[in-house]
C-alpha cells in the first residue's frame, strides 16, 4: 500500500537501499525470516517488486520452512508474480552493502511510519481543503522532532577511509568497559567478555552448565549486568538450585538434607541466599523448545527495559534447541542457530555464551584435551564464534578409571582454542561442579 501523496517524491520517504538490504539478507541467510518478520511485513517496502518479493520469501518459508536463492527463484517463476526473477534476483544480490540488520529494519520502520503520516496529513488536507500549507510542510513542522530522519538516516550511511580511521582512533584511545570473568587466569588470557559469540565446548561431564552458571553469577553479583539464562534441558527451579548451591557452597545433596531438617543451623545461609537470588537481574527461559524468534523477541524485551545493553546471555545448550528444519541434516542446522545467534549478538551489541557438546572422538584419546575439529556440528557453528574455550575436568575420568585420589583432584582446564581479541591458552582453576564453583588454584 502506497501512503504517499502524489505532491510528494516518495523516495524521500522510502529507503529503497534499505530494503534492498533486508531482501539480500534474507536470501544469503538460511532461515533468517524468523528473526525479521515480528519486525516488519510487506507493507513496509515501497517498491511493488520489493513487496513480491518479500511475500515470496514467506510463502517459501511458511511451506517449506528455509528460504533461500533457489527456492524463491522457483517459486517466483511458478506464480509469475514478478517477470525475469532471475535476473531480479541476481541484480539484488549483485548490490550489496553490509548494514547491521537491525539498523537498515529501523530505517524500514521510520520511513514507513513517516509515510503513513503523510498520507494521513494529505486526508486530511482533502477533507479540510484550504490548508495554505503544502503537506510536506505541515509534516516538517509538525513532527520534525518526531520524525528526525535525515539526522537518522546518517547511521547507515557506508563509512569512508577517515570516519574508519576515527572510530578505530576512538576504539584505540578509550577505556575498556568489557566485564571480566573474575577468575585472573581467565582474565590473563581472555581480556573482557565482548559482544559477540562466545562458545564453550566439552565432553558430557566436563562442567558446561557448571561454568556458565558460575559466569552468569559472576556478571550479576560483580558487575550488575542482567542475565537470560535460556535452557531447554533444566527448570527453571534446577536452574535456581544450582545458582543457589554456587552461593552457599552446599551441594544438592546436603540441600536436600538441609530441607528435611528445619532445626539445620544452615537453614540461615539458604535464606540469605535465596534473598539475594530474588534480587538478581535474572531471566530465565526454561521452554523445553525455544524459538529463535521468541528468544530474540525476549533480548529486545529486556533491552528495552535496562541501561546501556547490560546484558549477556546464556545457551545452555546447543544441541539442545529445536531444529530450525527438520529435513536438514543436524550439522547444517546447528550452524545456521549458530549463525543466527551471531546475528543477534551484533544487531543487538551483547554478550552470548553458547554451551556445545563434543564428538566422542575427543573421549577416544589419551588426554581427552577438546579441540575446535570436535566441536559438535558444522564448521560455521565455530567459524561464527568469537572465543571458544575448551572445558576439561581431568577427575571425572579418574573417576571413571578408579582412580580415587585422582577423582579428588579438584583441577581443571580451560584451553582457550580461539580468542579473535588476543591470545589462546590453557587456564587452570580449582572447581567443585557439585557447587557450581571456581576459584584460583592454591
């Protein structure tokens, strides 16, 4: 639907880059519909072969649940609701500059919303019929401040040599704010959790759940930062007693000893620290099969409610989450959830931590050490990833061999088997994962 009047260029009011860009995306990026369509419909684009094009990647979706080059180009042809698709698509994929996704969908949605207005204001410039004032004019004064598009619209402007070479000055020049694991080991190493895909990898065992809830307790209580703690293996209730046992140091066991027991003289260490847990900045999304599309929708929720994107979240894990396509084999479809949190992590500037299972190579070898060739899934799932940190527990094999003294050997690993922002290397702590716990080796 056209909102604009003819008195006015609608390309004043539309961005046709923009939509360029959001059709591109959608066809490179493997079942990224999801993700954009509680953002926008087809109402949004304003050119009619945009629109078409647009309902076609749905169509293709709703069916056959992924979208891509090939299957729209087929479908296309099938309806003949645009002429040449072929051409029209190679065109679109021809001309192409990177944007934040989330930036170009904002300029879709301020220039919608201003065509609207417009249409709007030319009714009633009808109905009254001896305005003075041209609809464009009425418009500018009226919602100026509203409606500020042309400083908006700098934002996704493609940035020259000297407005690179500032922002890498500023980068250089100012202060790190990345929260710090809070473990010196760690942080010798990692130098700050950074906005993008972190992945923590290991064999069963090896304390996955373990670390990132310490982690996730570490950015709450130490930095004050809020935390999605999405798990569709654990309750939110088993989600809490582990945070509960990091806080108190007493395992499952002895809670439940505690519990059974009202005259325990421990009952006042669970209760100040089910106080403080009531006061966390914690979310938590227990749904047995989140949705890429719920998860997302639930980051922006919370964004919009705290300050300066304080948020880092928790997948706990990957292997875990519902398929994106059934019919597509497994290590195809943890690559492109992996991919997909990538995008969310840059679109919305924040922290993701991604647990992920290992082959069973890894357990078939003398030292067990993971490497990034073992990571479960495809190459993308690492290749999208930031950091990734290989977990080993040396006592649980120990124990599994009858080694008792070794099973006591509270040590553990972490091999940093990619740092995009500095170094790799082995870190060692002590941890009880019966408590959720890490502290530096004595």
């Amino acid at each position: 639907m056209d909102f604009a009047p003819d008195d006015l260029d609608l390309n004043t009011y539309a961005s046709i880059d923009a939509e360029r860009e959001v059709l591109h995306y959608l066809l490179i990026e493997p079942n990224s519909y999801q993700l954009i369509e509680p953002d926008i419909s087809e109402d949004y684009f304003s050119v009619k072969v945009h629109r078409e094009l647009f309902k076609a990647i749905k169509s293709v979706y709703m069916t056959e649940g992924a979208h891509g080059f090939i299957n729209v180009t087929e479908y296309l042809e099938k309806t003949n609701a645009i002429s040449n698709p072929r051409a029209v698509l190679a065109d679109l994929l021809a001309d192409f500059h990177y944007q934040p996704i989330s930036e170009v969908i904002a300029t879709l949605r301020d220039r919608f919303t201003r065509r609207r207005v417009i249409g709007a204001v030319s009714q009633i410039k009808k109905q009254i019929g001896n305005l003075e004032l041209s609809a464009k004019e009425l418009l500018d004064k009226s919602q100026q401040c509203l409606f500020d598009i042309e400083e908006k619209s700098q934002r996704y402007a493609t940035l020259n040599a000297a407005a690179v070479g500032a922002k890498a000055y500023d980068y250089l020049t100012s202060q790190d704010n990345y929260p710090k694991f809070g473990w010196y080991p760690l942080d010798a190493i990692i130098d700050g959790i950074r906005p993008n895909v972190h992945l923590i990898v290991g064999a069963t065992g090896m304390g996955k759940s373990s670390f990132m809830i310490a982690t996730a307790m570490k950015m709450m209580l130490k930095n004050n930062w809020h935390v999605l703690y999405i798990s569709p293996e654990m309750t939110s209730v088993q989600i809490s007693l582990k945070m509960l046992s990091n806080l108190t140091g007493l395992n499952a066991r002895e809670i439940q000893d505690i519990r059974r027991n009202p005259n325990d003289s421990r009952w006042a260490r669970i209760i100040e620290a089910i106080d403080k847990i009531n006061n966390l900045p914690l979310h938590i999304n227990d749904d047995s099969c989140p949705s890429m599309q719920g998860i997302k929708a639930e980051i922006r929720k919370i964004i919009s409610k705290i300050e300066s994107n304080k948020l880092i979240v928790f997948v706990d894990y990957l292997q875990q989450l519902p398929a994106l396509n059934p019919k597509s084999p497994t290590h195809e479809d943890l690559g492109n959830i992996a991919q997909m949190f990538d995008v969310i992590s840059k679109d919305f500037n924040i922290p993701i931590f991604i647990g992920s299972q290992v082959n069973r190579a890894t357990e078939s070898t003398n030292d067990k050490i993971p490497t990034i060739s073992s990571v479960m899934g495809s190459s993308t799932v690492t290749q999208k990833a930031a950091v990734i940190i290989g977990l080993l527990f040396p006592a649980y094999y120990a124990r599994q061999q009858g080694d008792m003294e070794g099973a006591l050997n509270p040590r553990f690993l972490f091999y940093i088997l990619k740092n995009r922002f500095g170094d790799t290397g082995v870190a060692e702590l002590d941890a009880d994962l019966s408590t959720c716990t890490f502290e530096a080796r004595i």
